[in-house]
C-alpha cells in the first residue's frame, strides 16, 4: 500500500498536531488529526501555505494510493485529477439526507462516485441511514459504499479523582449548536436551585460576543484540553440541542470518558452516541416552535418570553432531571469501547488495507 493523503478542501484556517494541542479546535477537524496522526498520514489543506511535517501546502504528492476528503463531493474531482489511480473516500461529517442542499451538492458529482467506486465514511449509524437514503435516489446505492467509523474518543481520557461540583454543568460546543436555547433553559434552573452556575465554552470558529447572565462563565475558544478539565467534576454536560443535531456528538463520547453524564434531547445521533435513556430527553414540538420563534432576536431580547415560557413549564423537564441528580440519582459514566481510539484505528486500518 502507498501513502494515505487526507484532504481538507473546507478548512477556515490550516491546522496540525500542533493546534489540536494548544489551540481551539472544531470537532471535525481535530478527528482528523487524530485519525491522521495515528495513521503517518498526509493532511493538505485548501488555505495552507507552509509545510510542517506531514501537513502539506496544496500540491501534488508522489505515491499516494488513498485520499480521503473531508466534506465536500465537489473537491473529488480536483483529487481524481492529481491522484488518477487512488482509491477515493468521502468523510462525511455534516446530517446528508434527500432533498437537502448537500445532497445536491452529492448529486452534481454522482458521475465520478459512481465512475471511481467512492466510499462514504459515515461518523453514525444515524447519519449512515440519510446518507444511504440519499444515494439510493440518485441511483447510487449499487455503486456508492457506505461504512461506520465513530470519531476516535483518545484512550487516555478517563475517570480521574476530580470531586463532583454538583453546582456545575459546562456546554462545549459551537454557539449556533442551541447555546441561546441552552441559556433560557438555564436561567430556569437557577432561579429553581440558586446555586448552579454554568461554564461555556466552544471550539473557536464561531465566537460571539456574549451578554452577561446571571451564573454563567463565558470561556470563549478554549483548547480541549482546559475544556476537558472544566467537564471533570461537573454535575452534567449540559447540551439541549436539537438546532444542529449532532451526527456524532465528540461532546457526548468525551464526556462520557471523562465520567461526566450528558443532558441533552433525542435528536440526531444523541441515542446512538449516548446509549442511556436517563441522558436523553424526549424532544417535544413546542421546543421547536419556540425556538424557531425567538431564533433571530438578540439575547437580550429573549429573556421576557424566555420567562413566560418558563412559567407555562417549558424547561421543567430539565429541572426535573438537574435536581434528580443533584439528589444522588446522577448516571455513572466512562469510556465507551466503540469510541476508543485504538478499536476505532484499527478499522481505519481494515478500511484501507
């Protein structure tokens, strides 16, 4: 076998081993270090103008037998150009389903995966089943082969002697993933149990500026590495997203690993990736109702018919469960073996063989 290349045609700013390390990073792109890394991998990215090791300014590379590229069909034909006699994979990263704008965008490259015989690695069982979907109308499912690689979760990630601060939920994650949700929510639980304070913090490439609320600490980007310790010892992770719904969910495997449990709505891949019913709230309509309400008013703005809708007893199911856990009913978490990195690498490795 020849050299694996990794393609980010998709990246805001280039990254490497170094970034994951000392820098916020999205979830997306450090999988693909981590993958990457593990595998002596190639990584070259659309915007990268200095080499540094593996990862590599945009040119062709000798020797490369598999390229991977992360996200976008339309990036295959650039990569069948440079790389004629390479074996092709799509990464799939974002929810693909019939209909949606990235099934188009599928479709307008259905000749060359049907013609180069392109694998779509899938990051869900979930997210495999649109995907699948979408192939099958566009004529492609015969042609087109679909696997399951869980993002790796690092195997050193696990329980430490952190003391529980059952005053303390953390949300990690992008600000447009149900952060203004997740606040409403919140300043309910604390006006219920006065002494909760919440810890936020996200992956760096959606930053706004946050208005103060009462028990919350804004982090801004942050690595994941000080994101990891702010998780150890919280109550929860608390994540009632259903905006974006997760097509993996790093925020619900790593919480996990670390032994924190996770609150969040049975959207996307949440009951696949979570595994435990305790941790994943129903999804009701009204929440979608009110959020597709109040989506394009200012923070500021929210807080009155935030307040309303907390007296008609929208957020009382996360009252509920918060003070069901603060009274000794918390879940025990750990590692997940399916997420392990060494299990998950080593299905990379039977992929590419």
């Amino acid at each position: 076998m020849g050299a694996i290349l990794f393609y980010d045609p998709l990246c805001r700013q280039p990254y490497d081993t170094r970034t994951l390390a000392g820098a916020a990073l999205g979830g997306t792109e450090a999988t693909l270090v981590r993958v990457a890394d593990a595998l002596g991998a190639f990584v070259i990215q659309h915007n990268r103008r200095e080499d540094w090791g593996r990862y590599r300014a945009p040119r062709r590379l000798p020797d490369i037998s598999h390229v991977i590229v992360s996200r976008e069909a339309r990036a295959l034909a650039r990569v069948r150009e440079r790389y004629p006699q390479a074996r092709l994979y799509l990464w799939l990263h974002d929810r693909l389903h019939p209909g949606t704008k990235r099934a188009r965008r599928l479709a307008a490259s259905a000749a060359l995966l049907r013609e180069a015989a392109v694998t779509c690695i899938c990051v869900s069982e979930w997210q495999r089943t649109g995907v699948a979907a979408t192939l099958a109308e566009l004529g492609l499912a015969p042609h087109v082969r679909t696997v399951t690689l869980y993002n790796p979760v690092d195997d050193a990630l696990v329980p430490d002697a952190t003391p529980l601060d059952d005053s303390k939920l953390v949300f990690f994650s992008s600000p447009n993933k149900g952060l203004a949700f997740s606040l409403d929510a919140f300043a309910h639980l604390r006006r219920r149990m006065p002494q909760l304070r919440l810890v936020v913090g996200n992956p760096g490439y959606k930053n706004p500026r946050q208005a103060p609320a009462a028990g919350v600490e804004f982090l801004g980007a942050q690595p994941q590495a000080r994101m990891h310790a702010e998780v150890r010892g919280a109550l929860c992770t608390f994540f009632p997203n259903f905006v974006i719904p997760e097509t993996f969910g790093l925020v619900f495997a790593e919480s996990h690993a670390l032994g924190t449990p996770v609150l969040t709505h049975d959207c996307g891949a949440a009951r696949e990736i979570v595994a435990d019913p305790a941790q994943v709230l129903p999804l009701r309509h009204a929440y979608r109702v009110y959020e597709a309400l109040l989506a394009p008013w200012p923070r500021s703005w929210r807080r009155a018919p935030a307040w309303f809708a907390a007296r008609a007893g929208l957020f009382d199911a996360y009252a509920e469960r918060i003070g069901a856990w603060r009274a000794g009913g918390r879940p025990r978490c750990g590692p997940d073996p399916r997420f392990g990195a060494a299990a998950v690498m080593a299905q990379w490795r039977a992929l590419l063989a």
